[in-house]
C-alpha cells in the first residue's frame, strides 16, 4: 500500500508515546510505502492536490522498535499527488485545520481516509456526542452548551446538583474544564463572561452534569470500525479535575465493563456511517464524554499494560479495506472489457 500520515512535524513526536509513530512503525514493518507530511504542507499544485511530503527511504533491516525506528528513519523530501495514495490517515493535532480538509475534498473519492474528512468536519467538537440518541441518558451526560451567559447562569441555579462541569465546546487536552460549584456562584457569572467574550464573536460553552466517580479517573476505550480494542483508566492527579494525560492523569490497566461494551454498541454503528474508523472514547461511569476523532492517543500505555500491539490491528484492519478496493476496482476493469469486447463482435 502507499500511504500518506498526516500529522505533526516528526521532530515534535515524543517517541516513547506516540501512537502515531506505532502505527507508522508498523507499516514500515510490513513493507509499505509510508510518506508524512502536515497540513502545513498541503498544496494545490495547478489544480491537483498535492503535499511535500518526506517519504522513508526503505532499509533492508527496520529496526524492531518503534524507538529505535524513530532515532533510525531516513526519508526524502519529494512533493507528490496526493490521490497516488490507497490510504490518507489523519493524525494532525487538534485543534482541527477546517481550511485544511479543502485541499482534501477532491481526493475523498479516490483515497481512503481514516478518519474519513467529513466525519472529522461533524465531530471534531463536543456537540457530536449530542448526536448519539440517548434522550433518557443512559449513556451521554446532561448537557447544555450555548453563548447566552443568562441561559447558562439559570442552569447552575436550576441544576439539582451542587457541582457542574464547565468547558469550551471546541477545548482539547483538558484546557478549560474546571469544576464550578454552587457555594462558589459569585465567581460563575465572571467566569461565564470570561469563557464567552474571550473572542471575537463570542465562543460557545458547556455546562455539563458532573459524572458521579470522576474522582477515580475516567476510562479511555480505542475503538476500531466500531469494535472496542482497548482501554486503560486514567487517574488524576490529587486535587486535579482532569484525567487528561497531558494534566498529570496516570493510565493504570482496565478491563473493559459490560456496561461499557453496551456504550460502544450504542455508538459503534453511527461512528461507523460517519467514516471514524479510529476514535479514542472519554468514559466516566459508563456515560460518554467526549468522541475523540484527530489523533486519539494512549495506545502505547495500552499496549504496555495488556502485552498487546494494536497498532496491528488497526493496520489489519486498512489493508483488509485496500484489499476489496482492490478487487473491485479489478473485477470492474475486467467487467468494463467484457462489454467492450461484445461492442467488436
Ligand atoms: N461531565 C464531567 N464530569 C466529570 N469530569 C469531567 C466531565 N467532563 C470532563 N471531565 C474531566 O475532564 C477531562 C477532560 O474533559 P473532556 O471533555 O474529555 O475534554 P478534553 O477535550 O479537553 O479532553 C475528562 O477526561 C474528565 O477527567
Ligand atoms: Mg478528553
């Protein structure tokens, strides 16, 4: 396969961490055609999508860790069209490059994307769990988002728990989300203005129900083409709201519930239809918290707690859609010369 990754510059990945070095890791392994490049790179060159991209250069021996690789890799610096790709995976930072995508729409036909773009334009912000419908929830949270400071002011006061969630609607990392208690309601309405009026045009925020057991962390499940892969358990650091890695949250292993399982067969058919095929959930006491759609991380603790590489199977899981691509795409050739064929009888 040839395959483009998306992402951030290669000398920015931390790589005892990375997931997206893993995945690339493993398709050098398998003997693929792997180029990076980033969304900064993306270019129209006379009307054909088009990326500088740096390919990996291939060596006889690949290191077999992704450390090792990541120290070792040599590529070459080529600008390339982008629909000669079988497969474009999207692994940029949040938050997400919209402009970006455009350069993308003429080849969505010819590539396969995971996560597919138009998925990432509806559910690269945290309205997207509002589309899961759950009007008794089950499984999403009770959750109001808006830009009216008044509305928002009523729904603490009316809320019959002492405690809310506050955060920005397109926040990433845990940035922005604190706790807003009752007691502390003189502050609430500074705070509101302040999340609000930050920016031209005003940002929306959520005003969420607390979910009882967030205290103990929250569990980040993988799921791949809808399916579950796995998860591990993030614990906050004392004192600290959020689980987020990136906020000090510790992953420590966990085994997926049965509650949990039915969330994901909830979820799993939607973000299928929606073309994201590799998406990390934030779970609190089995209720969704966010979808993540970019570049969904914690593989790498995940694979070191359970022994397991799923950077295998997401790539299983690419190759098998390429291969009945392929097939198609061969069967339809062979088809089209039939007809052809007939018309010289
Ligand atoms: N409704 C909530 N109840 C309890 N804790 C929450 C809630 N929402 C967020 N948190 C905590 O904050 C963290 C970050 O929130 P999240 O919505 O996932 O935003 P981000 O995109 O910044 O990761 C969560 O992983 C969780 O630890
Ligand atoms: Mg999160």
């Amino acid at each position: 396969m040839n395959v483009c990754f998306i992402m951030c510059p290669w000398h920015k990945i931390i790589p005892e961490q990375d997931t997206t070095l893993r995945l690339i890791h493993e398709c050098i392994l398998r003997n693929h055609t792997v180029a990076m490049t980033t969304t900064h790179n993306l270019t129209m060159r006379d009307t054909v999508a088009s990326a500088f991209c740096n390919v990996f250069v291939k060596k006889s021996k690949v290191p077999e860790k992704a450390i090792d690789f990541y120290e070792k890799a040599v590529f070459q610096n080529v600008g390339l069209p982008l629909s000669g790709f079988d497969v474009i995976v999207m692994r940029a930072d949040p938050p997400l490059d919209v402009l970006a995508l455009n350069f993308l729409d003429s080849v969505h036909d010819s590539v396969f994307f995971v996560n597919d773009i138009d998925g990432l334009r509806i559910a690269n912000n945290k309205l997207y769990t509002a589309s899961f419908d759950d009007p008794e929830h089950r499984f999403i949270p009770i959750t109001h988002v808006s830009k009216n400071q008044e509305y928002l002011e009523n729904v603490l006061e009316d809320s019959p728990a002492q405690k809310m969630i506050m955060k920005p609607l397109d926040g990433y990392g845990g940035k922005g989300v604190i706790l807003i208690e009752k007691r502390a309601r003189h502050n609430f309405k500074s705070l509101l203005d302040y999340y609000i009026n930050n920016r031209q045009g005003g940002s929306y925020v959520i005003m969420q129900e607390y979910v009882k057991g967030a205290d103990k962390g929250d569990i980040r499940i993988l799921i791949l083409n809808g399916e579950p892969i796995g998860a591990l358990r993030r614990v906050p650091s004392p004192g600290e709201v959020r689980s987020n890695v990136h906020a000090g949250g510790r992953p420590v292993k966990h085994n997926i519930t049965d509650k949990e399982m039915e969330l994901c067969r909830h979820i799993g058919p939607k973000l299928i239809r929606d073309g994201l095929f590799f998406v990390g959930i934030d779970v609190i006491n089995c209720k969704l918290i966010e979808v993540n759609v970019l570049s969904p991380g914690c593989m790498v603790p995940i694979n070191r707690l359970n022994k397991v590489r799923l950077q295998e199977k997401v790539i299983d899981f690419v190759e098998n859609v390429i291969r009945i691509k392929d097939s198609i795409a061969i069967r339809k050739s062979e088809f089209r010369k039939a007809i052809e064929d007939a018309n010289n009888i």
